[in-house]
C-alpha cells in the first residue's frame, strides 16, 4: 500500500470517483501538506506500535520530502502544497492546523530516529505562528500541544522487550499523550526484557515489569 501512496517521499493524494478508488489516479493531487502531516504521523505511530523499522524508513521518506519541497525557508512555515498548479497553488496558505499536526510528527520522529534536523524543523514550525493569535480557532488545542512537546522534551519510554509483550503493551498504555515508545530497543544497559524510562535526557533504572514501569513513570514525572 505504501508502494502507492508513496513515490520518492511524496504522498498522492486519492479520491473516491464514485465509488471507485482507483479512478484518475494518475491525476490525483500530490505533495499535499495535509496528506504528509496525516501519514508521517501514522507512520511514526505505526513504527511506535508495530515495531518494524520500514514504517521509520518511510516516515524519513515523507518528513524529508516535506521538508526538501514545502517548508517556507522565509517564515519557517510549512505551505499547503505544491507552488504551481491549477487553483491557487501559486499562492500558497500557511495552514495552522497541518503545520501543528506535522511539528507533532516530527517531534515523535526526531526522538525515534535521534536526528535533531526534525526536531529543528518543528521547532520552526511551531514558532511561525508565535505571534498568530488573531488566526487562532479551535486549531490552538493541536498547535498548544505541539508547542508544548518541544518546549520540554516528550517522556520517552525504551522497550528492549519484543513487541506486543506485556512490558511493551504497558509503555504503549502510560497514560501520557506526549510519550514516545521505543520498541525493541538493543541498548547493553537494558535487559532483554526490560524498558528504561527517560524524562528531560534522565535515564531511569531498568524495569522489567509492567508494574514497575508504571511506578518508575509515577516517580520520574510527579
């Protein structure tokens, strides 16, 4: 599926034509900034739950493509879309809402990938709208909480534990919309079954429970 959704990081955009899928899908729109924020954030999700390392390589395809073709270098911003085009793509718009949603994304990717150039970019992103407020809707919940994550770094919890373990299912669970899970983690100062948690670049003790993890979360962010 990602074969079709994805060439060379840019996502196409696909329309139902009547009930039909794959109609005109040669013509559909492509490099769309809201069809990039909403799969890279699947993506990054995707390699949180799932574990497998090709949701991350496709969500670097997507990030970088974003960052290579729609990123604003003047105000930091992410355009909406291609600059040429039928429409008005000659004008591009600056959504807020798509711009929070992916400076959300790239907070989770700079974080899975350890590659401080997303977290960069989120950054800009974020702060383009610092003096916005005039523009702010109900757009203002997405965009304070992607402020949020990048005014103190999100907690992140590694798992070493195989996916869908017990240990891996309870990261996934911390009740903490801003977490980031690391599955199957090959760190020498894990256990194979074990998960450390890390708050504000704080590498807490090896748990291996999922009651221990809970308590070490309690702990470290009370």
């Amino acid at each position: 599926m990602l074969d079709e959704l994805v060439e060379d990081g840019e996502v196409r955009h696909f329309r139902d034509h009547d009930g039909d899928d794959t109609a005109d899908a040669d013509e559909s729109e492509s490099g769309l900034l809201a069809d990039h924020a909403h799969l890279l954030g699947a993506l990054t999700t995707a390699r949180q739950v799932l574990g497998d390392e090709a949701y991350l390589d496709a969500a670097r395809e997507v990030a970088d493509y974003a960052l290579d073709n729609l990123a604003d270098e003047e105000s930091s911003a992410f355009v909406d879309g291609p600059r040429e085009g039928p429409g008005l793509l000659d004008r591009p718009l600056r959504p807020l809402d798509h711009n929070a949603e992916m400076a959300d994304a790239l907070t989770d990717l700079a974080v899975l990938t350890g590659e401080d150039r997303y977290r960069e970019a989120a950054e800009g992103a974020v702060a383009a709208f610092a003096d916005a407020a005039d523009r702010f809707g109900v757009q203002v919940a997405a965009y304070a909480t992607a402020a949020a994550r990048l005014c103190r770094d999100p907690l992140v919890i590694e798992v070493a534990d195989e996916v869908g373990s017990d240990l891996h299912r309870a990261a996934l669970r911390v009740a903490d919309h801003e977490k980031v899970v690391i599955p199957e983690v090959e760190n020498e100062n894990i256990d194979a079954e074990g998960a450390v948690v890390v708050v504000e670049g704080e590498r807490s003790e090896p748990v291996t429970t999922p009651e221990e993890l809970s308590e070490r979360v309690a702990e470290l962010t009370e």
